[in-house]
C-alpha cells in the first residue's frame, strides 16, 4: 500500500491511455478516440486510484485524444480537485529523455502529479530507468512512484523509493508493490 506522504517527497502517478480504437484507418494517429474497453477501463482505474488516496496536484495530458480522454475521465473522478489539467504535447509518445526532461520541469510546488502518456516510453522508463519488473505498461495502467527528494530534478535523477502498479486485468484489483 501507499506510504505515508512525507513533505518533502514527490509523487508521479504515470498513466498509459486507456486502449484506442483502431475502426477508422484513415484517422492520424494522434486523433483515435478511445475504442469501448477504454472507455470502461478508464473510470475503473480512475476510481481504482482515487481508492488509494492519491491527490494530484495536477493532471498532465499528453496532446493525443486518447491520452486526453483517459486524463479526462481520471479529472471527473478526483477529490479534491487537482489545481491543474494541462496538454503537454511534448508527452506525445515521449521517449525517455523527454520524460525525464518533464520530470525536471515540474514546478517544486507540486508534490503530486498525475501524467498521461504512451508506451514504448513510459514501459522503458519503468524498466530500463528505474529498474522496475515491468515488462509492458498495458493500456490504462498505472505507476505510483515515490520520490524522497524535495525538488523534482533530484527526482527525475532517482530511483523511486516505493513504487505501484496496477492495470484493468490485475485479477487482484489491488496494486502490486514493485519496490
């Protein structure tokens, strides 16, 4: 389960899209909607996270519709309201670098966020950066990291202190403890 909030940590909920439709061929990449498994899973998750007690500051969208639909059903579900919903269209299928460079960003202000992007980038920052057993981030799952450090670029430079991870099919419907 989450450990306490300490004042100086910084948490980053990572969470892929929920699964898009692939019906209209000729839609750019960037404008599939979420197909009907997504719309589902989305406020399962939304609600599955909101059970944990995680209150983000802000929720950071990629620019791509599914990303921003899942961010939206994640924003109808919180309590209290997250300060911020902003598009952050560098998040659009964001490699590692650019993740990291998001992380850096992030105003000290915020201990908690909330960010929507896509695989292959938010799989290899779990696995390859922070040395997590996650082989796939599925459509709408979701990473809780948290980060003992007081500003977000001694965070992105870390390994997070303890970090969770859930998605639609966990037949637990709880979040596994990765660390």
């Amino acid at each position: 389960m989450p450990c306490k909030p300490q004042m100086a940590d910084k948490h980053l909920i990572l969470v892929r899209h929920a699964k898009s439709s692939w019906a209209d061929p000729q839609l750019p990449d960037h404008d599939r909607p979420l197909n009907a498994r997504g719309t589902r899973n989305a406020p399962v998750m939304a609600s599955r996270v909101q059970a944990l007690g995680v209150r983000a500051e802000a929720l950071i969208t990629s620019s791509a519709l599914r990303a921003r639909t899942t961010a939206e059903q994640f924003w109808d579900t919180r309590d209290p309201s997250p300060a911020e919903f902003r598009v952050e269209p560098d998040l659009y299928h964001a490699d590692v670098a650019t993740w990291l460079a998001f992380m850096e960003s992030l105003p000290d202000t915020w201990n908690s966020v909330m960010a929507f992007g896509h695989n292959p980038g938010l799989t290899e920052l779990a696995a390859d950066v922070w040395g997590l057993p996650v082989t796939n981030v599925p459509t709408c799952g979701v990473l809780w990291l948290t980060f003992t450090e007081p500003t977000w670029k001694k965070a992105a430079a870390r390994q997070p202190r303890t970090a969770l991870f859930d998605y639609p099919k966990n037949p637990s419907n709880h979040p596994e403890a990765l660390r």
